[in-house]
C-alpha cells in the first residue's frame, strides 16, 4: 500500500483564538483539525454535508494534541491533514499544524462510522462505495493536493 493523500488547508489566527500572552489558545487546536478534516474530505469530491445528507455521519471518539511551538495573532498556518487509519467501523485522522514550515504542533482525531441515529454502522456493508473511497485516501501516494 502506498502513503495516504496529505491535504494542506491554510488558516490565520483570528484575535478571539489568542489568550492573554497573545499565543493561539490551545482549544483552537481542535477547531483547526476540524477545518483540516472537512477541507480533506471536501478536496476528495465528498463534502461533509453530502455524506451527512446521505446518511453517514463521523462521531468523533478521541482527540490528542502535542504542542511543539506556539502561534500568535496573525501568522498564517498550514494545516497537514492525512487519514492514518480506517476500519470497517472507524477513521482516524492525523494532523500537523506548521507555520513558516515547521511543526508547532501534531494531532490526531478517530471517529466512528454512524448512521442517522449516531449508531455505529460497518461501512463496508453500509456503504460499500464510500467505505473504498476512505480506503484509497489511507493508501494512495503521500502528495499533498490541494491548499485553501
């Protein structure tokens, strides 16, 4: 299996994202991954909503962060978003946040395949089309594709 697709989505810290020393708010981190992630999937030909309108929804189940460095009000980020797992029943998802090329910080998320009720659901049986799709996003050539 070759390396999974890599997404590049930029984003700017916003003021209301800065604390009291002027350094991005750890809680935007998550608020960045979900920018990341949606862009991906968006870049994929699959936008979020589609899939929800569809039926298939992504609960997310765990979240972790490594901060390597800091961000302050208006520097311009680039947020590196790649699936690194899936299975029949999950996907996980794994982040890098960089500014001016380097990482300040790494991230993951795992979210669970669920249908209308959030109940989980095997995607290769619920929706064996899409349950490819991801398949392909974790195996394909580790370029990055697009930048927002």
């Amino acid at each position: 299996m070759g390396e999974p697709i890599i997404h590049a989505t930029g984003v700017t810290v916003r003021y209301q994202e800065t604390d009291q020393m002027g350094v991005a708010h750890h809680s935007v981190y998550p608020v960045w991954f979900e920018a990341g992630r949606t862009a991906y999937i968006r870049a994929q030909g699959m936008p979020y909503g589609k899939l929800e309108a569809d039926g298939l929804f992504l609960p997310m189940i765990e979240m972790s962060c490594k901060f390597k460095g800091f961000a302050r009000y208006e520097d311009t980020l680039q947020i590196y978003t790649r699936v690194s797992d899936v299975t029949k029943t999950r996907i996980d998802f794994h982040y890098e946040v960089r500014k001016d090329g380097a990482a300040i910080a790494a991230g993951a998320t795992m979210h669970v395949f669920a249908n209308r009720q959030l109940r989980p659901v095997n995607l290769s049986k619920y929706m064996p089309e899409i349950y490819r799709l991801f398949m392909r996003f974790a195996g394909k050539d580790g370029q990055i594709i697009g930048s927002d």
